[in-house]
C-alpha cells in the first residue's frame, strides 16, 4: 500500500504499520517535513515543545516549555524517520491516482506504481485561497498571499494591510508591526486563547481535561443529537493562540495588546476595489470574541482550581500570559468601515485567508463533498481501500496538529487492515 505525504500524520502512520508487518511505502513530493520551510522567518509553533508526539515518541528534549522553529521541527521528522528506517521515497511526486482492480493505479514521477491501498496524508494546504469577497486590488498595490511571506523586506515600504483573522493573520500582523510597518488588520471571528495559567500551559490543561484528543463523535452537540452537529465539529475554528513571545514561556494573542501597540483592527473584508477596500463594523466581532476569551479563561482556571484542591499550587507570574481584555475592560473604538490605501499609505496587502483544500491528482469519484472534505467515516473513505489522515478536525481537535502522536493512526490501522484482509491475521506483508 502507499501512503502520500510524509507529514506528522503520514510518519506515525508508516510507524504503525511497519510495526503491524504491512508492507507499504511513504510518496512525498519533496522531503520530509518540506511543508514546514513554507514558514515565515520568526515563525515558531504554537503549541509548547513537551507536546510534540509522533507514534511511540514523545518530546524528550531539553526546552519542554519552549516552541519550536520550522527548522528544528523538520529535523525532529526526519530524525524520527530516519531512526525508524521508514520506507520513504523523497522527490516521488504524485500526479495521478485511479481505480483499478486490486486497488488503485498510482502515476508518479518515479514511474507506475500499483497499490492495495492509498492512504492520502498531504494535508489540506493546498491551494492558497483567495478572499471570498470581491477583491480586485489595484496593479500598483503588491499582493502576497501567507504561504509566500517570510518578512518585512520582501514588501515595498509603507503601511501594511493583513486580510484574514487566523493565527497566520494575528501572528503576520504582529511580525510587522514588530519590525516598524503601519498594520492594518481586517479580523475573522476568532477570540483568543490564553497561552498558559497557574504554573502550566493551556494545551496541558485542556489535554488532563481530555478535549485535545478528543473524538469529533464524542463532541458535545453530536452526543445530544443537535442537527448537522458533526459538520460543526470538523469545520470548528480554533481560537488565536501564538507559540512565539518576549516574555519567556509564550505568549497569548491579545486583541487588545495589539491594538494598544498600533495595530489597527478592522472588520471582515467585505469588498476591494483598486484602492478602496471596505470592511463591516469591527465592534460586535470584538466585543464577541472579548466576551469568548473571558468564558474559556474561566474555564481553564475552574480546571486549574480542581487540580490545585488536592496538591499545592506554585508560585508564578503567570498573570503576564493572559489576554488583556481578561481583565481590563475594554470598549472598541468605532473604525474605519471603508479605507483608502493611498491616503493611508498602504502599499502591499498580506492575504492570511487560509488554503482550499484539493488533490488534483485524485482521480476516484464519490470521495469528497461539495467543499472538498473527504466523505466517509473519520479517515475511511466510501471507496475501499482509500484513507485519509492528517487533516483538521478529521478524526479530533489535534488530528493536524503535531501532539497528536499518533492517535489517528492508530484508529484507522482497523479498517486498513481489513481492506487488507489482515483484521487480526499475522503478518503477511501484502501491501
């Protein structure tokens, strides 16, 4: 069987089939762990070191509490394959998968190859999406989509406006203002996550409560029967959350920080046109997500409370850690609903609107719905002997994440080894 991508999920996958006896083989276009170098140079990820977990490996570095580089990340990959002895076959692009019978066809560029079973694990980073609202910027404006910016140096001088309110957006916009540029940034709805709390990170308080890893089936909507609430599940947003802080231990997205240090916060884009660009009121976002950030707040110190009734609490600083709209009040200012760039001296726009996720070499109809989500039962695709893994919210909140060590892998292992006609058989090595 083959398996595209050699990613997080892609690596603790191989992992568990080698250790399964299932012959198989690891397609990635490039090089372990390429994905990561299409970060931005200050880029660090956002969740802390100590949750890093692949397949029967587990963070064992010195810096538990830090966050880690693009680079040190694809080191990590590559020494966790290499370590295993992996059956990856780097620079084999794919650039067709049919049917056939037996399995599937697969075309790549090292030539033909035949496989029982495909797992697709390449993420859903596809192609980068563009705004969803008219945008037709004028030709003396530079436009730069999030997966191309690395920093300030590669834009003309002046003001910057960012589009898109993700942590991509947050943590762009604050790079910027960072390095001296006037930011403008049009926000999404999206409240911000407290990076860390009475002497832990937030990400280890959520993970004792178990909603980390929690399966999307066991989501509080789908267990009480709410319509379409599995749909919500998968296409959750999480909140802003930023690995990378002067403070020491991280550091949270503070709407209001950045606001207090210049940026200015603009509504959703509601339309471009050559040099004016108009956005909705940025009010009731902020005042949404102010309110958002104060309820998950409480929520992750009534954890923390619990913990503490029956152990000791240390003593921390913590307190510089959390959103400041936790506790200081904070009524937004009105701003600007229609903005002109040239009178604002804005030369370049940065668009943080994410990616549409697609696999144009993915000839297999009936696996994908209208919006490109893979059909079927948390990974198993309705066509037999097609997976998938890796993807946001497929499986659980960490399913793209790099704490997920594993979890999705082994639960798809099941159904990949009845495909496979192994449910409970020894090894075999078919593949």
């Amino acid at each position: 069987m083959a398996i595209i991508g050699a990613g997080q999920a892609g690596l603790s996958l191989s992992t568990v089939l080698q250790e399964a006896g299932i012959k198989h083989r690891v397609l990635e276009a490039e090089t372990v762990g390429a994905s990561w170098r299409r970060r931005w140079d200050s880029f660090q990820t956002n969740t802390a070191n100590a949750t890093m977990a692949l397949h029967g490996h587990a963070y064992a570095g010195d810096d538990p509490e830090g966050f880690m580089a693009a680079p040190e990340v694809i080191q990590r990959l590559r020494d966790y394959a290499s370590e295993r002895s992996l059956p990856i076959h780097e620079g084999c692009a794919v650039l067709r998968v049919t049917p056939k019978a037996g399995g599937y066809a697969i075309e790549s560029s090292r030539g033909p190859i035949q496989a029982a079973a495909v797992v697709v694990a390449t993420g859903e980073y596809g192609r980068p999406r563009m705004p969803r609202v008219p945008f037709a910027p004028g030709p003396a404006l530079a436009v730069l989509h999030s997966s191309n910016y690395r920093n300030c140096r590669q834009l003309p001088d002046g003001a910057v406006l960012v589009i898109g309110g993700g942590q991509s957006g947050a943590q762009i916009a604050q790079d910027l203002r960072a390095s001296g540029r006037n930011v403008y940034w049009s926000l999404a709805e999206r409240h911000s996550h407290t990076r860390r709390l009475r002497g832990k990170d937030s990400m280890t308080w959520w993970d004792m409560a178990g909603r980390i890893h929690q399966h999307v089936s066991e989501s509080a909507g789908v267990l009480a029967g709410e319509p379409d609430a599995l749909r919500k599940a998968r296409t959750a947003e999480f909140p802003l959350i930023s690995g990378k802080g002067r403070a020491g231990l991280g550091s949270s997205i503070s709407l209001l920080s950045m606001h207090r240090e210049g940026i200015t916060l603009l509504g959703r884009l509601q339309g471009f046109d050559a040099d004016i660009a108009r956005f909705a009121d940025v009010r009731p976002q902020l005042r949404t997500a102010v309110e958002a950030t104060r309820a998950e707040y409480a929520y992750l110190d009534s954890l923390a409370s619990g913990y503490y009734a029956t152990r000791p609490e240390p003593r921390t600083d913590d307190a510089r850690y959390i959103p400041e709209e936790v506790y200081l009040h904070w009524e937004p200012d009105a701003s600007p609903r229609e903005l002109d760039l040239n009178a604002a001296g804005i030369r370049s726009v940065v668009l943080a609107t994410g990616f549409v996720a697609e696999w144009p070499w993915l000839h297999v109809d009936g696996v994908l719905d209208e919006h490109g989500y893979p059909l079927g039962e948390f990974g198993v695709s309705p066509q037999p002997g097609l997976f998938f893994i890796g993807m946001h919210n497929l499986q659980r909140m960490s399913s793209s994440f790099l704490c997920n060590g594993g979890r999705d892998a082994r639960d798809l292992l099941p159904a990949i080894l009845r495909h496979l006609g192994r449910a409970g058989g020894a090894a075999s090595g078919k593949g």
